[in-house]
C-alpha cells in the first residue's frame, strides 16, 4: 500500500496549485461577490488540460485517470469552491455519462469541445419536486416517430446556463418496466432546442461564482438518436455517474477544509490579541491540529475510494463513506476557521466566509449525508 503520489501527480497538483493562488485567487472574490461566472479563469482551465483530465487522448482528453482529476479539485477548492464546482461538474456530471455510455456519433459530436473546456455540459436529475428519491422522476420522454417529445423540469442544474453550455442530459421517464416501476432513461437535449428553457440563475449562499438554473421542458423535441445508451438503463447510469461523482466532491470538500487550515495558519500568525500573535495560544493551536488532522484522515478516505475504483474493484461503500466525512469535516473546518478569524471571519472579504458560506452543500448535492449514511447501512447489508 502506498499512499504517496508519483511524480506526474505531484507536478499536476502544484500546476493546479500555482493556478489556482495565481489565476483563480487575484479575481474570485468579484465574481463571488458579483454572482458573475468566471469565463477567463474557465478558458484558462480548459488551456491547462483539466477538463480533458479523466478521459483518452482518442476523444481529445488528457489521457489520465478520475484521480488526477480529483487532485485538480482539491487543490483549485483550497483557493475557491464555484471553480471547482464548475469544473467537477463540467467533467463528472457532464461530459462523463457521454464518455461512458454515449454512441461514437454522440462522443464524436460533443466529446471534444467538453473535454477542451470549450463547452460544457449539465446533468439534469434533480426535479422540483424529486431530489433524493430519484426514482420519483415525473419528467416524461414519449417516443413520437423518430424523436422524443420530453415535458417536465429540472431543479439545480449546474453549468446549464452559460454561455458556453451545449447540452443538458436529461433522466426521464420513457415507460413502465415488467415490475410496474418506472422505465428510466437518459436523453442529450442541446441548448436551443425549442421547448427547452433555461430560468434565470438561483439567488445561492454559496457557490455563488458557478452556474445553477432550473430548466423547463415543454413539448420540446429531440432526435430518438439523443437516447443516451440503452432505453431504460437511466437510473444505472446516473447510479454510476453519482458513485463517481462522490469522490469528486470528497475531494473538493478536502481542498476547502485545508484551506481553511492554510488561511488559519496565516491568521493566527498575524492577528495579535493580549500582547502576543493569537497562534500562541494553545486553544488556537489545537482548533488548528485537529482542523489538519480532519483534511488529512478526509483526503486518505478519498485517496481509498479512487484507488478501489481505478482498481476495477467495488467502490461504492468507500466513496460514500469519503463523501460523507471530506463534506462533514470540511463544514467542521469551515466554522473554525471562521472562529479563528473573529468578527474578520463574518466579513466577505475574507477567504474564510467564502469557505463557510460554500461549505454546507456539500453535505446536500451529489446524495445529502443522510442518503450517504443509507448507501453504506446498504452495502453493511442493512
Ligand atoms: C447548488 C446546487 C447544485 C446542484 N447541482 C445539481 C446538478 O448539476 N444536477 C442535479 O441533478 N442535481 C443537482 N443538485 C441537486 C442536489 O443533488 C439535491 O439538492 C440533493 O440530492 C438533495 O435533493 P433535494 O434537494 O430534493 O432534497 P430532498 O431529497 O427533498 O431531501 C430533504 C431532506 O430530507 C432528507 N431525506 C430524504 N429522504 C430521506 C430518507 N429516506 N431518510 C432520511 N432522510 C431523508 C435529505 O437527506 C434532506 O436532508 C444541486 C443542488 C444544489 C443546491
């Protein structure tokens, strides 16, 4: 068992973190403040390789492994969340479910833009009325001649409103199974498709750089060609797509949580109470060590569930258990930071409120902690 990165890795993670305190640091805030979505930091992101990470160099990606990508979220989450957000979601909600199960037409077709950052593209699962229970999808696709005809809505959508998204998949209902359960399955509906409308983007706490809309479907009409795979393997498919998805945001939630060690660190150094630099006491000290400790126990529980799953071993478990942790210990992280930094900690200007403020949906989005904790009492055979 080892847990140390090679060289490759190593060299990806402090590109990533160069960027990210060069690039991302400098203007973030604005657009934080601002609720404007970074398209240069993006364009610069997409130049870097780091859309393209997880996938072969045959459909224009960097050829490496989902691990790479998570190392690339954690340390782009250690400065700023809506960037990492938008490229987590970007890669392993949008462009992924085409690389694993769309037609070569369907990759030829949108792979190489999403993979060169070009583009981007939303996975559209949650509705107004369904988050949790997926299998309560009302959102229907009737096959009409050679096109589906979808009606619904779609709640939270991520990078499915800006002014580089291309396409949306969409988990719908297309009929009833043997058992009377609901036919699931997934369908690629491009922006602009008559019918398909997009709202304007949702006032958030957090995550306030990255994009999130509620989409409409009304009558709107898409080739029978858009299927995504095979009829009816919806829900295995965004099963799949989310087990995945929950290292990813392990992952984000680690780099946060050490971000905030980093800014304490830095704080405590410098803010002097009492005649001495706050970080000589030991109450700051400790709030410190077990904030490190928290990232450092996160980051060997995603570092786990990635290996298991590049293994080609059963994953499923340890992704949760990492999703679950790395999102609980980076709200933990994300308080006491706050704490350390006294009333400067309430102020916006200060990394920290960001990191408390983006900290708490990461205990909501991809599977809530509850769902986390019923995936594994699952697995336990529970
Ligand atoms: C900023 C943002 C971005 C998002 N991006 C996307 C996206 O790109 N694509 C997408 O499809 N979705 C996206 N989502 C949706 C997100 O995944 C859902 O919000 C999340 O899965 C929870 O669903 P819900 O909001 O409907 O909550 P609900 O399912 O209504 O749950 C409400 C509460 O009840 C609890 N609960 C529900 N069932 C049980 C149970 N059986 N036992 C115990 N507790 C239970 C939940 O844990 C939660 O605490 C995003 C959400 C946000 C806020």
């Amino acid at each position: 068992m080892d847990f140390r990165l090679t060289d490759e890795q190593t060299a990806l993670r402090e590109s990533v973190r160069d960027f990210a305190r060069e690039v991302v640091a400098p203007v973030i805030a604005e657009h934080y403040e601002k609720h404007t979505f970074p398209y240069e930091v993006i364009r610069q992101m997409g130049k870097m390789g780091l859309f393209g990470l997880p996938f072969a160099e045959e459909h224009g990606g960097m050829g490496g492994d989902y691990f790479a990508l998570c190392l690339a979220l954690e340390e782009l989450a250690r400065v700023d969340s809506s960037v990492a957000i938008t490229l987590e979601a970007a890669v392993s909600l949008g462009a992924m479910p085409i690389y694993r199960f769309g037609s070569d037409e369907q990759k030829a077709t949108w792979l190489p833009k999403l993979l060169s950052g070009e583009a981007l593209a939303g996975f559209g699962l949650t509705e107004p009325g369904t988050g949790s229970d997926a299998a309560g999808t009302q959102t229907r696709a009737v096959l009409e001649g050679d096109q589906w005809v979808i009606n619904g809505s779609k709640a939270f959508i991520t990078n499915s409103g800006t002014d580089i998204t291309t396409l949306v998949t969409v988990t719908a209902v297309t009929g009833t199974n043997p058992d009377g359960s609901k036919e699931l399955s997934t369908i690629i509906v491009p922006t602009g498709t008559p019918g398909f409308t997009v709202a304007p983007g949702y006032s958030k706490v957090g995550w306030t750089a990255s994009d999130t809309h509620e989409l409409t479907f009304d009558n709107c009409r898409v080739p029978a060609a858009n299927l995504l795979g095979e009829r009816g393997r919806g829900f295995a498919q965004f099963l799949r797509i989310l087990d995945e998805g929950r290292i990813a945001i392990a992952a984000l939630a680690v780099g946060l949580a050490q971000g905030c060690v980093d800014e304490s660190i830095k704080y405590a150094k410098e803010r002097e109470a009492f005649g001495r630099p706050i970080g000589a006491n030991q109450a700051i000290q400790f709030k410190i060590a077990d904030m490190e400790l928290k990232a450092h126990t996160a980051r060997l529980a995603y570092y786990d569930a990635a290996a298991r799953m590049l293994a080609g071993e059963p994953f499923k478990r340890q992704a949760a258990i990492a999703k679950l942790h790395a999102s609980t210990i980076a709200v933990d992280n994300a308080r006491e930071a706050t704490q350390i930094h006294g009333g400067y900690g309430f102020m916006n200007e200060y990394p920290v409120a960001r990191f408390w403020r983006d900290s708490k949906i990461l205990e909501i989005g991809e599977g809530t902690s509850e769902v986390q904790r019923m995936i594994i009492a699952r697995d336990l055979g529970l």
